[in-house]
C-alpha cells in the first residue's frame, strides 16, 4: 500500500478568491476581439484535496468600454490556487466576474484540465456572440 494513501491536504473555501484584484482599463473598440490564455492555473479538487492544473482561455468583445488588466487577472489566477472548488465551478466563477468587471455580454471562458483519473476535462461557459 502506497504511504500517501488516504491523506489529504487542508484547502480554503470559495470565500478566498480576491475578485477585487481585478482592474480594467478603459478600451473604446466593442468590435476588437480580445483572446488571452495561459497553462498556470490551478485550484484543489474540493473530492480529493490535490491540484487542478488548467489551460484557460478568455474571450470577449470589450463592450463595456474597458479590457482586464494582465497582472490583475494574474493575481485573480493565484488566489484560486488553494480554494477548494470543482473544476465546472472554476468556469462558472471565471466567467461571472470577468463579465461583471468588464460590463460585456459578449465572453467565453474556456478551461481545459490536464488529465485527471484517465479523464479530460474541457468547461466553456459563456458566448461571445450574443447573450
């Protein structure tokens, strides 16, 4: 039998992702499409208390007259990193507050797990299109 079997590590609750890290700046062009991506983000499966590794991706048309600022959603990013959350609730999450702060209805949010139990996982909330 395998030490680690049956151990588990302490993680925090939702309460803990700093949506206030946040910011915009202002953007006048509602009809550019912005992507931006990264492969370093990471939660804790709430089931078995180990990291959640994701590429996510954002996609939206900066209707409201503002963009995210890159560190900003860095820092937003990190404060996932030990908050217990699923990974269809991480998407959900994401995409509910960059659609607040950046006041667009037109947002996709795309999360792509790496491999868990011989599963892919692959959550997309939102559509940059219309509502």
């Amino acid at each position: 039998m395998a030490k680690a079997e049956g151990r588990s590590f302490d993680f925090l609750d939702e309460s803990h992702i700093q949506t206030n890290f946040l910011e915009t700046f202002k953007f006048d062009s509602p009809n550019q499409y912005i992507t931006t991506e990264t492969d370093e983000f990471s939660a804790v499966c709430p089931f078995s208390g180990l990291p959640d590794l994701a590429f996510v991706k954002i996609e939206y048309y900066p209707d409201g007259g503002k963009c995210v600022e890159l560190k900003s959603l860095k820092y937003y990013f990190i404060s996932f990193r030990n908050v217990g959350i699923y990974q269809e609730a991480v998407t959900k999450r994401i995409y509910s507050d960059l659609k607040s702060v950046l006041e667009t209805n037109r947002i996709r949010v795309t999360t792509v797990y790496n491999t868990r139990g011989g599963f892919d996982t692959t959550c997309i909330e939102g559509n940059i299109n219309s509502e």
